[in-house]
C-alpha cells in the first residue's frame, strides 16, 4: 500500500509540473502589460517586483534590440534615484526563475492589475474561504438527500415513486448549475424579492450573507443530489440482483434483513469515493455561479484575472485548481482500498 501511495504521489508531482509548466510558458509568451492602475510608484514597484523574481531585466539606458521597452519609457527609483529601463527577459530565463522561485520561496509573483503588487497566492488564499463555504454546505445537503431518494427508487424499481425519482434526476442532470442559477435570482431575487439577488458578505451583514447562500448552495447542490441518487439507486439494484443476497434469503433472512445488513453496505462502499469526486467537480462548477451571483471567490478571481490580462494571479488560481484536482484523484484511489478491504492496492 505505502508503495503504491508513493507511486501516485510522484505521478502527481510531474503531473502538476507539466501542466503548470505548459501553462507558464503560454501566459510568459504574451505580451507583459504595465499595470493599469497604481500611478507611476505602481508601476514602478511592480516592474521593481518582476525584477528581483527574475522576469524582467533593467538598464540605466535605454537598450536597443532586447526587445520592447515596458512602459514605453524609464521609471524612476524613489523620485531621485536613476531612471531605469525595463525590458522582458527571454522566456526560458523566466521560466528556470520561476521554478526556483517557487520551490525555495513558494513564491508566485504578484498580481498586476486587480490587487496591484499583492502575492497571487495569498489572493487566491483570501478568497478560499467563501467558495470553501458554498461548496462543503452543498455536498452537506446533496450528500443525505442523493442517498436517501436513491434508496427509495432502488426498493422500488419499477414502480411510480421509482419513475417519479428517476424522470426528476435526468432533468436535474441536464440542466446546468449555471441556468439553474440564473431563474433562482430570477423568480426569487427579483420577482418574489424572498432572497438577496446577489451575493452579501459576512462582515455587511450577517443575516443577508445566510439568505444569500441558498441560491448557489441550492443551485450547486440540486445537480449533485441528481448525481448521488443515480448512482446509489443503480449500485442498490446491481447488489439486491447479486448471488449473495440471494443466498443470504435462502439461509432465512428476511428481504429487510437482507437489504439492511448486505445489499446497503456493499452499495455503499463506492459512495464515500464519489463524494470526494462530486466535491472537487462543484468545486470547479461554481466558477460559473460565482460570476452570476457575484461572490467574489476563487472562481471569480479566475475569471476577473483572465479578462484583467493579470497572468500572475491566472498562474496561481490555475495552480490552485490542479493540484486540488489531483490531489482528490489520489484521495480517491486510496479511499477504495481503506473502505474495502477486499481490495489490495499495489500488491502482486
């Protein structure tokens, strides 16, 4: 078993390096632009920044055929210093800076328009918290409710309450967080006015934040429980239909003696793994609401940075994203062997 969590361990190291890799040198292969905002000490501190991470390199001079001049023009240091002339280095000289940057200072450079000169990380840190929040009250919801309605369509196959179920999951399934989302603000937030029609913080206003997290919670949560109740009715129907339950009849159990003590906890093994799936798949779902419903989290972070050109808070939320995914990939494959103990990961 150690073996083999080493194994995956490493496969997703080289993993991650390869896509951030990859990433890096197509955000370093497009034009770096000077901030926005900020003012000419902005600029100068950021360009200051890029420096000292090895991404951009000075002259007291302007310097013909280095490349394009940043800015169009030299900053001064401190309003007295000596002006300085910043030019971008060439891109692999980036990229071995960056690597030693991050591996000796976990540093991912700062960002360059939307929170002028802060770390990128600790942006993408700051804004965990909410999009954290929204996604574990989801799984906590869609998690008892997907069990509880797919057990009922599986002691009942067939029948109406079973095709009830069954037609409510496929439509929930088919409809997309995001559209499910923008009727929630429509009916409730503005027509019926019963819940906030955008996002509240916690420090506004305690009790309009817990009115404003059940549309994205209900949004992400409805599609999730369509998930979970699918998947529990059909490993449900596969057990009961299984030769050891029916043996399990045979030596004198009754059918709810059976269901209870055989057919729930076998279908059950695979359920714990799938919540660790469904939870990093909102996670990555609720990028969309959070731009819809204007909570300003990770995700929204993601897209404000893409349409703001600020490529290194793009670099760290993509960095954010990879290795949770593949962490929960891990997570996942290790859950099988400690649920079940039939399976034996890694042996001969």
């Amino acid at each position: 078993m150690w073996k083999y969590v080493i194994k995956r361990l490493v496969l997703v190291f080289f993993t991650a390096f390869i896509v951030l890799s990859i990433t890096f040198l197509l955000y370093k292969s497009l034009p770096l632009d000077v901030p926005l905002a900020g003012g000419n000490d902005g600029v100068n501190a950021f360009l200051t920044k890029q420096f000292s991470l090895g991404y951009v390199i000075r002259f007291t001079e302007e310097t013909a055929g280095y490349g394009n001049l940043l800015g169009g023009k030299g900053y001064q240091i401190g309003g007295t210093g000596p002006y300085y002339y910043y030019y971008t280095r060439p891109i692999m000289e980036q990229y071995f800076n960056w690597i030693g940057n991050v591996f000796t200072r976990w540093d991912w450079g700062v960002s360059s328009n939307l929170y002028l000169n802060q770390s990128a990380m600790e942006v993408i840190v700051s804004k965990l918290p909410v999009t954290v929040e929204i996604n574990i009250i989801a799984i906590l919801i869609a998690l008892p409710l997907g069990i509880v309605f797919g057990i009922i369509a599986a002691l009942n196959k067939d029948k109406p309450v079973d095709n009830v179920i069954s037609t409510v999951v496929m439509i929930e399934i088919a409809l997309p967080s995001f559209v499910t989302i923008l009727y929630a603000i429509l009916i409730f937030g503005y027509q019926l006015e019963w819940l906030p029609a955008k996002f509240v913080a916690w420090e506004d206003d305690h009790a309009l934040h817990i009115a404003s997290l059940v549309i994205p919670v209900m949004s992400l949560a409805m599609g999730t429980m369509a998930g979970f109740t699918r998947f529990v009715r059909a490993e449900l129907c596969e057990v009961m239909n299984s030769d050891y339950l029916l043996l399990a009849r045979t030596k004198g159990l009754t059918s709810r003696q059976a269901i209870i003590h055989h057919a729930l906890r076998n279908s059950m093994v695979p359920v714990v793994p799938m919540v660790i799936a469904e939870f990093i798949g909102i996670l990555g779902g609720s990028m969309v609401l959070e731009n819809l419903y204007n909570i300003r989290g990770v995700g929204a972070i993601y897209v404000d940075a893409y349409n703001a050109k600020d490529y290194s808070l793009l670099l760290a939320n993509t960095a954010f994203y990879t290795l949770i995914g593949l962490s929960a990939s891990v997570l996942v494959d290790l859950s099988y062997g400690f649920i079940d103990p039939r399976i034996r990961m890694g042996a001969k």
